[in-house]
C-alpha cells in the first residue's frame, strides 16, 4: 500500500539544506544499515540533503538530473518534467489550455533531454548510473511545490524494487500521481500556509554544479568506494 507520511504540519525553518537532510533523515530511520538502499539527490538542490540523508542511513548516494519543461515565454510556468533515464510527465491541462502546439512541446522536450545528459555526464565523470534492479530507492529533493519533477523521477526509476519519495518541506495536500505512484512519500513538514520550498530556509543559495561533484565525491571517499 502506497503511504503518505506527513510528519507534522508545523511551520519550520531550516538552517540550510544540511540541516534539513538531519530532520530528514530521523524520519528513515527505517531504512538505516539496509543493504539494498540507495539514496538518489535531485540535481541539483536536493543533493545536499541526500549526501546527509545517506551519511545517516549507511547508504551509497548517487544524482539524478531532473528538468522542468518550462512554458515558452514564461518558462518559471512548468508544463512538466522530464528525468535521468526517460522519466516523462506532461501536465495536459495546462498544455490545452494554452494552446502549446505538438512542434514546441517536442523540441522544450528534446533541449531539456540534452541538458539532463550533460549534467550526468558532468556530476558522474564517466562513473555508469546504478543498477536499480532490487533495490530500494530513496530519491530526495530540497521540497515538493507542484511535484511534477519527482513525478518524472519517480517515473524514471520504476525499475526499483521500491521507490520511496523524501523531502524536508511540501504542500500540506499532497495527493495525486505522486502519491500513487511511489511506494511511499516522506516529508518531514508541511507549513499550513505553504507557498514556495524556499520559505523553509534560512539558507536557500543555488546549488552550483561545483557543490554537487563536491559532494558526490566525499560521500565515495568517506565509503571507501573509487
């Protein structure tokens, strides 16, 4: 049975991403010395909290590059997703309602695949993606607004034995796709007034490509792995 786990409804304020990945973490506890774990940080903001998530769990980490499909001309407007090894979501509502044509729909599609293979290539330095093949994956994010990216990353990652969602900050509501489709989804706070994934922080800075390779790199050093 798929689970929605809200862990309180209180309004809070992280440090910063590192901290969020502690509070995070306490919730999967559950999955802690499980050899079949593996801890996925969406690129690029959620990989801070995932290399904390997995520090505390015992877990490998590992990026996965998610890309909105922005609307053109307003492209802070997500129409959807796409993610690391095909995952797709199209909101089409939206798409009908503006009157999105087939053509641009195709090429936003295509541009923001291209963009997602460099930045595997990038954050990875030649290393394959992982097999998930029996695995528990536990994919994190810095928050859910819509949910449409970790829709797409879910969706991407079905070959999983069990896909769960975790995130420090989301909507109180969070129903839908998301919930259907993974295993189980986690957040640790929902603020009864939620507006934007930012306003849970104190710290919020863009995370640089440099941060993530950073990171990546000493959670492998520190596991002995490479």
């Amino acid at each position: 049975m798929n689970a929605w786990n809200l862990r309180t409804s209180s309004e809070r304020t992280y440090q910063d991403r590192q901290e969020a990945g502690r509070v995070l973490a306490e919730q999967l506890v559950s999955y802690r010395d499980r050899p079949d774990v593996l801890v996925l940080g969406l690129a690029r903001g959620g990989v801070p909290i995932a290399a904390e998530v997995a520090a505390h769990l015992h877990a490998p980490l590992d990026v996965f590059v998610v890309r909105k499909l922005g609307v053109p001309q307003w492209q802070e407007l997500a129409m959807g997703a796409v993610a690391s090894g095909g995952g797709l979501v199209l909101n089409d509502e939206l798409v009908s309602r503006l009157g999105i044509d087939e053509d641009t729909i195709t090429e936003t599609i295509r541009r923001e695949n291209t963009e997602v293979e460099r930045r595997e290539q990038a954050y990875r330095e030649g290393r394959p993606a992982p097999d998930l093949t029996g695995r528990t994956v536990i994919l994190v994010d810095d928050g859910i607004a819509t949910g449409a990216t970790m829709l797409a990353a879910v969706r991407a990652v079905r070959a999983a034995r069990r896909v769960v969602v975790a995130v420090p900050v989301g909507p109180p509501t969070m129903t839908g796709q998301l919930t259907e489709e993974a295993d189980e989804v986690v957040c640790a706070s929902a603020p009864p007034q939620f507006e934007a994934v930012g306003q849970a922080f104190a710290d919020f800075h863009q995370v640089s490509d440099d941060e993530v390779r950073r990171l990546l790199a000493a959670h492998a050093t520190a596991r002995g792995e490479g």
